[in-house]
C-alpha cells in the first residue's frame, strides 16, 4: 500500500511539473513604463514594420 502511495505521489509531482511547463511567461508592464528587451536570438517578422494606427 505504501509503495502505490508513493507512486501515486511521484506521478502526481510529474503532472503538475508538466503543466507548469507549458505556461509561457507573462509580464504585465504598466502604461507608459520604459522598460528595455535584450534580445539573444534573430527574430523574424513577416514584414517590414508599420505604426499601429489609433481607433477612435
């Protein structure tokens, strides 16, 4: 019985771990806040970039 236990124990570490992993980092920067990005890979971008455009 003990042995099951621990068992039941370790597969539920696992899970928990698993799931854990596979929520992206979130960072939630209020408005107006300067902050800088350093990036460590090349990033791509499917075209060139262009200004967002308020809506009223």
């Amino acid at each position: 019985m003990g042995q099951q236990v621990g068992q039941q124990v370790g597969q539920l570490g696992t899970e928990v771990t698993r799931r854990n992993l596979n929520i992206q980092p979130t960072i939630i920067v209020r408005a107006g806040y300067r902050f800088f990005v350093r990036v460590e890979k090349d990033m791509l971008f499917a075209g060139p970039y262009a200004p967002m455009v308020a809506t009223p």
